[in-house]
C-alpha cells in the first residue's frame, strides 16, 4: 500500500499558507470591532480576549471545516486505499488542531462573559459557574466531541472510521451552532437551526475542496470523484444562500439596518462572497464537462479548474472570518421578552388560536433543520451519478420528504408546543409515514444482513427497537428537555424519524428463506407496541410532563388529560391505517423484500 504520509510541503507554501491566516486573523478582528459598534461592555476582559476570541473562532471553524469535509470525502467520495489514508491523516491532524482551538475559544469566551483577563489572579475562580451555563455546557461539549474525534480518526483508514469521524465531526459543529447568537425569542430555533445548517454546509464544501488539493493528481483530477463533490459543493451552496438570508432577516430589527448596522453590512459582504463562489462553481463545473480525459483541452481544463479551486478556497476562508467576526458581536436584534402568558413564558411562542379546521390549516411555522434535510434528501437521490431506479421507488422517496416536511414545518409544529396529541402525532408521523417510507428505499445494510443472518426473530426485535425507545423517551425523564430545548428537540425528532428508518430496514432484513408468517410478525411487532401505547393514553390517569403540558394556560382545550386521550385515540388512528397498508402490501404477489438498489 502507499504510504499515506504527505510529502514535505516546500517553505514558500507554508509561509504562504501562514501569510493567509494571518491575513485571515487580522480581517476578523476588525470585522468583530466593526460589527461590535458601539455596543456597551460591562467589563473589559482585555486585549488578548477581545481580540482572540474571534481569530480563535476562526481557526476552530477552519480546523473543524477541515475534518468535516475530509471525512466526507474519505468515507463516500475516495476509492484508492492510499488516497483514504492521506485523506485521513490529514482530517487527524485538523481533529487534534479543533481540539485545541475550541478548548481555546472557551477560555476566551469565559473571559469575555465574565470580564476577567486571560492572566489575572482572579482568571479560572469561577470557570465551574461558567461551565455550568447553557453557553459553557455547549462550549465544552465542542471540546469533548472534538477530543473523540482526533481519538477515533488516529485508529484506522476504512471507510467505516471515515463515516464514523464525519458523523463525529457533525456533532461538534452542532454543539458550536447551539452556542451561537440567535436573535430574539421567537426567532431563537431559526437562529441555531440556520447556524447549524451553515457549518455543516460549510465544512463539507470548504474542507472537502481543501483536502482534494492535498491528494495526487491522479485522485484530485478523477473525473468521478471530482463529479461527486461538485454535486455536494452544489447542495452545500444552495443551503448555504437559504440558510444564509434566514439567519441574517431574524437578526435584523428591520430592512432599514442595511444602511445602519456594521453587523448587517459584514452579512451582505458574506452574500456577495456567496455569488461570486457560485460564479467560480459555474465556471469549475463547465471545466468538469469538457473532461479532463480529453485530449488536447483536458490538460487544460484540470489546470483552469485547479486555479479556480484555490481561489475558491481563498474567498471562502474570507467568508469563514467574517463569520466568525459575526459570531463574536451581538447582532442588532436585541432580545425580547417572552410573548404574554404560561405557553409564552415555557415556549417563547405566544399560544395560538383555538384549533379550528381552517385555523389549523393555516397555522405554519416553517423549521429550517426539516426543510434543509427534505432538500438534501431529494438533491443526493437524483444526484448525477444516481443508479437508474424504479419509478415506484422515487415515488416513495418523494412521499417521505413530503412528509417530514409537513410534519416539521406545518400545523403540528405549531400546536405540538403545547398539545401533547399534536406532539404525539408529530413524532408518531415522522417515524409512520416519514421514516418508513425513506427506509423503504434505501439499501438494507450489510452490516444488519450479517446480524440478522438467517435468524427471523433477531430481525423482529430490531423492528421493534426504534419505537420502543420512542416510548421510552415519553415515559422517562428525556421528554422534558426536549420540550425546553431546541437542540433536545431536534434530537427527538431524528430519533423518530431513525426509527421508522430502522424499522422498516429491520422488517426488509428479513431472509428469503424464512416463511411468510415470520414476515407478517416482524412487520406486525412494532404495530402492536403502538397499539399498546395508544391504549395506555387512553386510560391512564397519569399525565405525560405534566410541568408542561399541563402548565400552558390553554383557555380552549383546558383538560390536558382529556388531550392526552385524544393523543392515544391518534396512535390507534394511525397504527390502524398503517396496518391495512402493510398487509395490503404483504398480499401483493409483486412485493419484494430484496435491497433497493445502491443510493
């Protein structure tokens, strides 16, 4: 195998690479003093905080673009062993380097909030206070993640520890999303989710171009390989422009702050950025299309598209200072207080209107996460070099992006804050339909073949093990967080939508061989665990998180353990439905149990 170490970069391209992060420290300290203004600060915490809390900002987002997009590009994108193991030593160098920025980053936020310069005798006595803050608990959060990471990407090359780092690497840039401003009550879970969307976005288009240009020729130039992260660069810009325009209007008190505000200002200077970026795709992608096979013009294409690359790289690192200027000033939306009443004080949502048909059909509140994660779904299935499927098969994908889409965004969004039966119902459809029909398409893992083996009943209890540990979450204690915070919250939907996933992979992990009926069992298990808890919530006289459900304030609907019921009289609706359409299925002679073909 070749040997993964990088060659000796020369000196005059490392003291060009240090010119540029320099540069890139110097435009992000003045962006932060400029979008500062002339806002009030209680007590300095000096220079070196001042002034290094966004260039240590900068350089964790660097680092930890670096490792996410390298990570992508090893485990999906790379086909050479050798490429792999360059590709990951360097995602282990940048994991190591976030390690230590974002440890960095939250001495210098802990000295920012508390006023005490970095050296003074006092600096450190109440860290624990700190830590214990929703700030400090994401901050080290970031740091912990981050130390698992360089840990887990030292300890190998296979595509199974590159997914396992980019998984990894995705939680850290969620723990630096909740740490971020984000605008006023109502705006707050727009304001995480946006940032969220636009680390990830960022980390794989900046750090998977970065890493391309650290590979051989042979690999940076493959027409394939090259092909699959231009579509994924395509996608990371398309969320990058939405998220992007979101995050900057719930930050703004009004239209009129384009002229006034530095903070606003600094974020059309990012947009600009953005089109010109989208320019240099454009052009990098024709280059793609004349080939870089062809003779005569390839030679010049991969030059033309390798220029383009590195100027690419270039304004992006301009784009990530300006953020992490951004990210180290308050933005001129000040916070408000809470809308009036209990369900203002507990959701930040003023209480909507008694839920009426037309009242309920037009109550939206769009979630940025959900509408990010439908386009991304749909973008990667008709992605160009997608295998031909069958019709039925992108008619079910489209189906269950339109589902979670609806569920995330749409009425029960809205009443699911304070109705338990619209909470219920959320998290029940996003796992039936959402989550079955997205894991009805995908491709059965190998991994879960190899563990079910011909042992029918082992696919049976898997089937059952996402909802189960949805019915633990709402008979436990994790219910309540989820309610309170948005980072739980988005958590517990995931993990509804996994479970359908899974369960419907678990069912189709059924062998061949097995008789029908087992079949007809697995796929009927997790349809009684449902049965099961709709009867509970019809009769128990114990009601699920009562500080919140019951503490709304509601003037219509006033009984929550009258709701409640109405939440189980749900379940069985939907567990009801759902099992005509199985066995309706079942009995059809044209139903296959095979894997999809590869996504």
């Amino acid at each position: 195998m070749t040997d993964p170490v990088l060659s000796r970069p020369r000196p005059a391209v490392v003291l060009l690479l240090l010119g540029a992060l320099a540069a890139l420290a110097g435009v992000s300290v003045l962006a932060a003093n400029v979008a500062g203004g002339d806002n009030l600060v209680l007590m300095d915490a000096g220079p070196i905080a001042r002034h290094g809390a966004p260039v240590a900002a900068m350089l964790a987002d660097l680092a930890g673009a670096l490792t996410l997009g390298g990570a992508v590009v090893a485990g999906w994108l790379l086909r050479e062993t050798a490429d792999r193991s360059r590709a990951l030593l360097v995602v282990a160098v940048a994991a190591g380097a976030t390690t230590l920025l974002r440890g960095t980053a939250l001495g210098l936020s802990y000295a920012v909030a508390t006023g005490q310069p970095v050296g003074s005798p006092r600096f450190g006595s109440d860290l624990p206070v700190f830590l214990g803050t929703d700030l400090g608990i994401w901050l080290l959060s970031g740091v912990v993640l981050a130390a698992v990471t360089t840990t887990i990407a030292v300890l190998g090359t296979s595509v199974g520890i590159a997914r396992t780092v980019a998984a990894l690497a995705s939680l850290v840039a969620f723990a630096a999303a909740m740490t971020g401003h984000a605008a006023g009550d109502e705006t707050h879970e727009v304001g995480t989710s946006t940032m969220l969307i636009h680390l990830l976005a960022v980390g794989i288009w900046l750090g998977g171009l970065a890493v391309l240009q650290l590979l051989p020729p042979r690999s940076r130039d493959d027409a394939q390989v090259v092909r699959g992260y231009s579509h994924l660069a395509l996608i990371c810009w398309i969320a990058l422009a939405l998220s992007g325009v979101w995050a900057l209007a719930v930050r703004m008190n009004g239209p009129g702050e384009i002229l006034t505000s530095a903070y606003v200002q600094l974020g059309l200077a990012k947009a600009m950025l953005l089109l010109v970026l989208g320019v240099l795709g454009a052009l990098q992608r024709r280059q793609i299309a004349s080939g870089f096979e062809t003779p005569g013009t390839g030679q010049r294409a991969r030059s033309t598209y390798r220029r383009l690359a590195l100027l690419e790289l270039a304004l992006m690192g301009l784009a990530v200072a300006l953020a992490a200027a951004m990210s180290s000033s308050p933005p001129p939306a000040e916070a408000g207080t809470p809308p009036g009443g209990p369900a203002g004080v507990l959701t930040g949502y003023p209480l909507p209107a008694a839920p009426e048909l037309l009242r309920v059909l037009g109550a939206w509140r769009p979630a940025a996460f959900g509408m990010a994660l439908t386009c991304v779904l749909v973008l990667l299935w008709w992605r160009p070099s997608a295998p031909l499927r069958p019709r039925s098969q992108s008619l079910r994908l489209v189906l269950g992006a339109a589902a979670l889409l609806l569920v995330t965004s749409g009425p029960l969004n809205v009443y699911g804050k304070v109705l338990l039966s619209a909470h219920v119902l959320q998290h029940l459809l996003l796992m039936v339909p959402a989550g079955v029909l997205l894991g009805s398409v995908c491709v059965v893992p190998r991994l879960l073949r190899l563990v079910v083996g011909r042992r029918w009943w082992v696919a049976t209890l898997l089937a059952a093990l996402g909802p189960a540990l949805l019915i633990v979450v709402y008979a436990g204690p994790l219910l309540r967080p989820a309610l309170d915070g948005h980072a739980a919250h988005l958590a517990l939907q995931l993990l509804a939508l996994a479970a359908g996933m899974f369960t419907a992979l678990a069912v189709r992990s059924v062998p061949e061989s097995a008789p029908r009926w087992a079949l007809a069992v697995a796929a009927a298990v997790p349809l009684l665990l449902g049965v099961g808890t709709g009867v509970v919530l019809m009769t128990t006289d114990l009601l699920i998180a009562a500080s919140w459900f019951g503490a709304t304030g509601r003037t219509w609907w006033a009984d929550a353990l009258a709701d409640q019921q109405r939440a189980g009289v749900a379940v069985l609706a939907v567990v009801g439905l759902t099992a005509v359409i199985v066995a309706v299925v079942m009995r059809s002679p044209s139903r296959r149990r095979g894997a999809a073909p590869a996504s």
